[in-house]
C-alpha cells in the first residue's frame, strides 16, 4: 500500500445497538452495543485487518459498514472518485447501485452459495441483480473469473456440493469480484479451511488485490493471519476500538494490553522471539451491561483505579498510532520479534 493512498471509506462513530425484548408486548429494556462508536478509515489498494476474540462484533461491523443491518447511528462515507457518498443516507435504490462497489465474501463456504444454482448461476446472480451485460457478457465474464481465481470454466455447469471448502471460497470470491467492487469486506474467509488451503486463498486475495486495486477490510480472530495479510491492524474488543496503527508498528510496539495478550497466543516456529503466553483471566463483560471506565478493566493486569472509573478515550500516540488505554505511555509491552 502507498501511504499516501487516498481513503476509499470512512467510518465515523459507528454504533450498532440492538434492543432486548421481553413480555408479549416486546418492551425494551436495554441494548446489545454490538458496535460502540467505532471510528476508522480504509485507503484505496490497502487491507486493514481487524482482529478480535469471536463474539466482539467484528462481523457486525462489517455488515453494518455494508449497510446489511441498518445502523443505530454513525456515518460511512464511501469515496467515489470525486464523490463522497453518505451510505446511510441513502435511498434503497441509491444504495442498490452503490452496492456495485461494496461486496462481501463470507465466512462459510458451505453456507454462502445457493445449492440449488449451477456455478454459473451463483457467479453471475450479482450482474442479474443488478441488470449488468447480457447473458453472453455474463457467461464471458464468469468463464473469466473462474479462471483468474484458480478453476476452469468446465466447473460452471456443476453445482457447489461437489465443490471442496477451498473450491467453494474461491467461488464465493469469484461471486463477490463479478461486479467489479473497489471494497470488499471479508470476514472470516479462511476459518473453515484447513490450514493449507488457508495459505492458497490468502495469497490468491492478495493477487486479485493488486489485479484489480481492492481495497479489503479483513475480519479475523487469528492474529497470524492477521499479519499476514494486512497493512494495517486496528483491535476490537466487546464492540469498542481499542489500538489501531500500521501493522509493524502494531506487531512490534502494541499499547493496548489485549493487544499485547493477542500477540502471546501466536505461535512460534523458532526459540527466537519466544514468549509466556498471557492468559486472560475471566470472560469479556456483557455487551449489554459493559462495565465503569475502560471497557478491558475487568480482564486487564494493569489496571489502576482510573481505568475502573474513566473511559479511555481513542488517541494518537505517535504518528498513525492510535490506542484507547490511559497508561499506554507507562507500560513496556511485549510484542512480536523480528
């Protein structure tokens, strides 16, 4: 990624809060903050990755980005040549026409495609949808695809059940590039896969990336892959930001604690940079009853009596380096070694 890459999406302030309801007249008596004010921005050719525990609304954040579920509130501005969209202010028209440049590629390969449709037909159902080329131009076009992202054309009249789970994916992919996207979200791509098919639709999202100028946000739990893949690493813990910088900075100089604790569990191939792993005592706090003060307090070894009584708010301690922790210039973390 070139740092002076201009940005293709911003999110500002995000919050994504779904109710809890009880009794016959399903009164609200509080809200799920799947999402809680959450501020980033994607540049065009880069992959920021965001990394969690499962259940800290990675997913949700990026469906909500998709405008998939409509927010509670927040802003995403989509970069659009020299226009700025505000995607939730769109109309439902509007935004089915937006969509052209925002897709997703989801994390079940099993479950993303229709059984019932030909390769064919999966592939092109965005073009159909969307009333783009005629049927010769759509069969072209995922003849192409096919290809680019490692099968043959001879697959197209087969249907995905006798697909294996990395076939499957690079399906899904091939579905999600069909019409022609600047952004995509991918969450979660590789968890269903093994570990080496990981590798093959890891650096075949790479390729793609640098063929046709993507721009990803990759939605991972696994600080490895992570790593990998992206240019920039922003943290997510029960719903909030918490560290968000490029990735060497991030990898090799964490502020945040949870960040540092993500970086233990990775594993090492060699003695060198070998480290105790640190282990979180107890559970994340409950997205609907979060707790005084810093939202990681509960779980954190550092914490001091501020961080039980004020909330930390998401600041810049050095160039890019962005992390919402009260005592990030005291602590000497540990991150990983070159």
């Amino acid at each position: 990624m070139n740092k002076n890459s201009k940005p293709i999406l911003e999110v500002r302030d995000l919050r994504q809060f779904f109710p809890i309801q009880e009794g016959f007249l399903r009164r609200t008596i509080g809200y799920v903050k799947a999402v809680n004010g959450i501020s980033l921005t994607i540049n065009e050719g880069e992959t920021l990755g965001l990394v969690g525990e499962s259940g800290c609304g990675k997913s949700t954040l990026g469906c909500t980005i998709l405008r998939l579920y409509e927010p509670t509130g927040g802003e995403v501005i989509l970069h659009d040549g020299d226009e700025q969209l505000s995607v939730f202010e769109l109309s439902h028209h509007e935004m089915r026409q937006v969509r052209a440049n925002m897709q997703m590629i989801f994390q079940d390969p099993f479950a993303s495609l229709n059984e019932r449709m030909t390769v064919l037909d999966n592939v092109i159902e965005p073009l159909v949808c969307n009333d783009i080329g005629t049927n010769q131009e759509r069969e072209a076009k995922a003849e192409n695809l096919l290809m680019q992202v490692g099968l043959q054309k001879e697959h197209l009249r087969r249907y995905p059940h006798s697909f294996s789970g990395g076939q499957r994916q690079r399906i899904g992919i091939a579905r999600a590039l069909s019409i022609e996207p600047k952004f995509i979200v991918a969450d979660e791509p590789v968890f269903a896969l093994d570990v080496s098919v990981q590798a093959q639709i890891l650096n075949l999202m790479q390729e793609l990336q640098a063929e046709f100028g993507l721009s990803y946000l990759f939605i991972s739990h696994d600080m490895a892959v992570i790593r990998y893949v992206s240019d920039r690493i922003a943290v997510m813990y029960v719903g909030e930001l918490v560290e968000y910088a490029e990735r060497d900075e991030l990898l090799h100089h964490p502020a945040h604690p949870y960040t540092e604790a993500l970086h233990s569990a990775v594993p090492r191939l060699t003695q060198r940079g070998r480290r105790n792993r640190i282990i979180l005592e107890g559970t994340p706090p409950d997205p609907s009853d979060l707790p005084p003060g810093c939202v990681f307090q509960t779980r954190c070894r550092y914490a001091e009596a501020k961080c039980k009584e004020e909330v930390p708010e998401l600041r810049e301690i050095s160039d890019g380096h962005f992390v919402a922790c009260h005592l990030a210039e005291e602590l000497n973390l540990v991150g990983i070694q070159s």
